[in-house]
C-alpha cells in the first residue's frame, strides 16, 4: 500500500500570534485573533505581557482601542504592577492608582497614556469591577462584562445588574434603566443585545397611541444592528422560546400609561397573545429593557446630599437610592407595571476622574488622527479645559459639544 507524507519542506500555516496583531496597529486584526481562541489575552509576547507590550510599542495610532479590546476580552492589568525594586515615581495621575493592598500600577506604563487609556486600565484593576464580574463569570451573561470598555463610569448600576443576573429566576427579565440623559443608559441598552450575541428589537415608545400600537413597532435602526422589517409582534414569533432583548426606549413617555398594560402578561407571566383568537407566545425569555428620565431631579438631590459628592458612589449610598427611586417610578408607570419590574436601575452623576475619561474619549472619537498628533499636554490640557462647560443635566453629550468646540480652536 503506498503511503504519502507531506514533503519535509513543507510550511505549515502560521498560528495567530497576538504580538504581530497588536504591531500591526490593526483592531479588527487583535479582535479576530482574541476570537480565534488559539491565544489568550494573557498571553506573553516576547518578555512581557500583550496589555504592556500595547502600552509601550512606539508608533501605535489606535494604542486605546488595543487596550480596551485585551481589557475587554480579560487581559489582567496585573502584569502592569511595579514590581520589587522597581522604581516608581511619586508624581501619578489620581486616576492611575489601584485601590487595595496590590500596589500601583507602574507610572512609567501610564504616564505617557491620553486620560481614557488610564482609566480603563484602572477600572479593569479595581477590586470592584473583579468582584462584580465574578457574579456572572460561568453565567451566559459573562459578556456583558466587556460592556466597561464601551460605557465610562456606572459601576454601581453595573454590580447590581450582574446581581440581578445571577440570581436563578422562572420570571422573565425586566429592568429600568433610569436618570438624567447623557449618561449611558441608552448606550448600556443598545450594548446588551449585541454582547450577548442576541437579536435585539427596540421600540420607540413615544410614538404608541394604543395598547396594540407596540405590537406593530418597527424596531429602531442602531449602527450595530441589521436592519429588519419585523414588527415586534413578529420579532417575538420569530425568536419564540429563546434569549432575545427588547429595549423600550423612552418607556414613560407614552402618551398614556394605559398603553404599558399590554406588558404586564409577558412581564408577569412570560407569555403574550397579540389578538384575542390567537395562540400564547413565549417571550419567556426575553429580556425586556426600559430606558428613563424618570427620577432625573432625585438622582442630583441625592447626589448633592452625599458626604463626598465628586467620590465614587457606595454600595450603600447606591441601594438607598435604588429605594427612593422605585416609588417615582411606581407613580409614573403605575404600581401594577412596576411590581413585575425586576429591578430599577438608577444611574448617577460622573466622577471627576470620569468626566476626564469621557473627554478624551470624544478627542478621539471627533478626530483621531488630529488628536494622535498633539502633544500629550496638549491632549491633557484641552480635556481638563473641556470641563469647564461640563452640564450636570446633559451629561456626557456636554462634554462632546465642549471637546469639538476646543478641537476646532485648537487645531
């Protein structure tokens, strides 16, 4: 019987390696080997780790989406850590210390890095975020945790969603997503669907005049979703028995709450009937998100009564917010609504650390190339003066209006 072998010369195909994605200064190069699964975002390349050898390869454009996109899949900011001996100096950004015992991030890792950058870094280290992630970690909501390299600050409301989340439950999945605009509560709902790798339907819910108004909506065309031309009758049919995400945007600016009473059957029992001679569908496993302003006034009263208003939420500040909101929303939407509501979610006022973090993240996302090419003090400079016209009510969309006004006399 004859046999072949392959030819001794023979090359074979290359492995993705993660030390020439990230030279590349490709993203959709680092994202498409980190998916392969072939590589770990842990990984050495070369002596050091793929976060430090982002950090310190010279000529990287897009050095902060790299980051951000090792962060995001579980690079561990560990690697940054001085090490014995190390000598670190004094003169570190707020924002580049790591709370607990671990020690510091090196300041050399961090000291030639746009605000944004920093952040990230320091978040992904924060006992915090290591806690609250642990709480979904074998759970099929595990990719929501990569949701912090997309929304700045909101760590509170995210510890208790992934709360929610992994508590066992036979009820559908319903939460509120509420506060002042500008703060990441839109952003967060778009996000969800596809994290998760799941269709999402979003409803615009200014436009329902009656109760069956919501069945016929047409989902909202988001950049990050294919078009579809499914009602949201028809999305639920089609995505029968399984995860999918509905987002309501604007949920208390229907015209009347009697139109929120078609909810309460899929929300109470994870069933609806669209017309009374038809079958039940099941959306049992939908999970139905609510965006709101309600509470708006509440969250700056709460925030200003607060011992250290510019300092990061407790958990315990956060909870009794949480409960003094709940009733705002049970006298707007109605109690019978709210009590199938699983959780309402409150989101707070940035940090300062954050307002600097969201600054630099609209330099770049104005104009990247021309922000690439200023100086870092000029970079720190524009961003901190960019706070001057921060609007508590407006949130990061003030912080976009007043970069693009500084860029412009800038450049």
């Amino acid at each position: 019987m004859t046999s072949f072998h392959e030819p001794a010369h023979a090359i074979a195909t290359p492995r993705p390696t993660l030390l020439f994605a990230i030279a590349s200064d490709n993203v959709d190069e680092v994202r498409r080997v980190l998916e392969s699964g072939e590589v770990g975002p842990n990984d050495d390349v070369g002596p050091q780790s793929a976060l430090a050898f982002a950090l310190t390869a010279g000529n990287l454009g897009h050095r902060k989406d790299i980051v951000k996109l090792l962060l995001a899949h579980g690079a561990n900011p560990a690697s940054l850590r001085a090490q014995p001996g190390h000598s670190a100096r004094s003169s570190v950004a707020s924002s580049a210390q790591v709370a607990g015992t671990d020690g510091l991030v090196r300041p050399d890792m961090l000291e030639n890095l746009d605000p944004a950058t920093r952040y990230y870094i320091t978040r992904a280290d924060a006992p915090q975020t290591r806690r609250a992630s642990s709480l979904i970690h074998r759970s099929f909501f595990r990719p929501l945790t990569r949701v912090r390299y997309d929304l700045i600050g909101q760590d509170r409301a995210l510890e208790q969603l992934f709360r929610v989340l992994s508590m066992p439950t036979m009820a559908p999945i319903v939460v509120l997503l509420c506060g002042p605009s500008g703060h990441g509560k839109s952003l967060l709902a778009r996000r969800f669907g596809s994290l998760l790798d799941v269709p999402t339907h979003t409803v615009n819910m200014t436009t329902l005049r009656t109760t069956r108004d919501i069945w016929k909506s047409y989902s909202m065309t988001e950049q990050i979703q294919e078009p579809t031309d499914l009602t949201l009758a028809e999305f639920l049919k089609e995505n029968e028995g399984q995860r999918c995400v509905v987002v309501l945007d604007e949920i208390e600016k229907t015209e009347n709450e009697v139109i929120l009473s078609s909810l309460l059957m899929p929300w109470e029992l994870g069933r609806v009937s669209f017309e009374a001679s038809q079958r039940h569908v099941d959306c049992s496993k939908v999970i139905w998100l609510g965006t709101s302003n309600i509470g708006h006034n509440l969250v700056f009263e709460h925030q200003a009564t607060r011992h250290s208003p510019e300092a990061q939420m407790s958990r315990e500040e956060y909870v009794d917010l949480m409960k003094m909101l709940r009733p705002k929303v049970s006298e707007r939407l109605g109690p019978s609504l709210l009590s199938r509501v699983t959780t309402v979610l409150p989101f707070v006022p940035f940090t300062t650390d954050e307002k600097i973090a969201i600054a630099a993240e609209a330099l770049f996302s104005l104009s990247e190339d021309a922000a690439e090419s200023l100086p870092a003090a000029t970079v720190e400079k524009l961003v901190k003066d960019s706070l001057q016209s921060y609007v508590p009510a407006e949130g990061a969309r003030s912080l976009y209006r007043a970069v693009s006004t500084q860029l412009l006399d800038t450049l």
